[in-house]
C-alpha cells in the first residue's frame, strides 16, 4: 500500500496520483468530511468487484458516489426531480446523499432497484478529488461490513494492510455521522437513514 501523507504532500500532486491509480482500476482510501472513504473508478466492473470483495460486501448493497458538481448527477441520474434539484441547492456540497432513479448502463455495484445515490461532498479532501477527476467514484466507507468506519488512516491500514492500493493520509477525519440519505424520485423526499444533516432542516 502507497501511503501518502498530505501534511508533507501537495495536496494537488496527490490528487494527481490518487486519479492516476483510479483510472488503473485501483483502490484509493480518501478522507471525506464525516469518515474515510474507500474510492474506484465507478464505470470500472473490476474495480468494483474488488471494492466490494474488500469490503466484504454483499452486492444487493450498492455503493453510493461522490461527484463533483450537481451538473454531474445528469450523466447518472435518467431523471433529475425538482425536489432533487431543490435540495442539491439549498445542501451540496455537504452531507447529503440523494437516491435518484439510474440511467442505463450503470453497474449493479452501484444501483439498487434501479436507483443510484450521489453526493456532492463538504469541503474536504474528497470534494476536491471529485472536481478534478470529472467521473464518479465510490464513496463507500473504509472498513470491513460490520466493523466501525475509519477515522484514521492508520485504523484504514489496519483493516486493509496492502489490499487498497494508495491511502491519501489526511490526518483525523471528523467523524460524527454519516451522511443522510434521501430518496427523492418523487415529489415527497424519503429520508432513509439519519445523518450528519438532520430531517428537521
């Protein structure tokens, strides 16, 4: 495992190598704003398969993608409901994971019942790679099924030793919770796990 320390690397020049080992159909474990993140290349078969094998994973389990503009979501998303596109205004960047109905063509590893989820992440680390790779990447956390997420990058090692092929060492992550999770292919938004950003708002 690359392991590259951003307190002593230009962030840029890691993000660099972090899209060079995506677009190889590599393993990248990133920082998020909640908890570190194991991240492939989502058009990748390959790399998908060997995120979920990680991860010890069921593939009924889709993984969610960050992306870097709400703009992205068109390419992903058959439609982009109003709603939706209310709450991409008013809360992206930021912790909230929309479930949106899929195009054609995407992976069964990262749609469920013909839906895919999207973020655009807070500012963090893994923001700034989603804007300058342009694809999406997974954004599933970085740990094992059933195992508490990764706040560190030492608790990442630990749990994948050489079987992620670069970790991006941005110190802590916050922590916290996750991201909220909202179905909004309707006109009503569903709100299918409680996170970071609260129902109330």
């Amino acid at each position: 495992m690359k392991r590259i320390d951003l307190q002593k690397y230009d962030e840029a020049a890691a993000i660099a190598v972090a899209l060079e080992v995506l677009r190889m159909g590599g393993i990248v474990a990133y920082p998020t704003e909640t908890f570190y993140a194991l991240g492939a290349m989502a058009s990748s078969e390959e790399a998908l398969s060997k995120l979920f094998s990680l991860k010890e994973r069921g593939a009924e389990k889709a993984a969610s993608l960050i992306i870097g503009t709400p703009s992205d979501a068109d390419r992903l998303a058959a439609e982009v409901t109003p709603l939706a596109k209310k709450l991409m205004a008013a809360y992206w960047p930021g912790p909230l994971t929309l479930v949106l109905r899929a195009a054609e063509g995407l992976s069964s590893y990262i749609t469920k019942e013909d839906t895919v989820a999207l973020r655009v992440p807070g500012d963090s680390f893994a923001l700034r790679l989603a804007r300058a790779a342009g694809f999406p990447i997974t954004a599933t956390s970085a740990n094992p099924a059933g195992e508490p997420p990764s706040v560190t990058a030492d608790e990442v090692e630990r749990y994948f030793k050489d079987s992620v092929n670069l970790l991006i060492d941005g110190g802590p992550a916050p922590g916290g919770e996750p991201s909220t999770i909202v179905d909004a292919t309707s006109d009503t938004p569903r709100v299918l796990r409680q996170g970071e950003l609260k129902v109330s708002e």
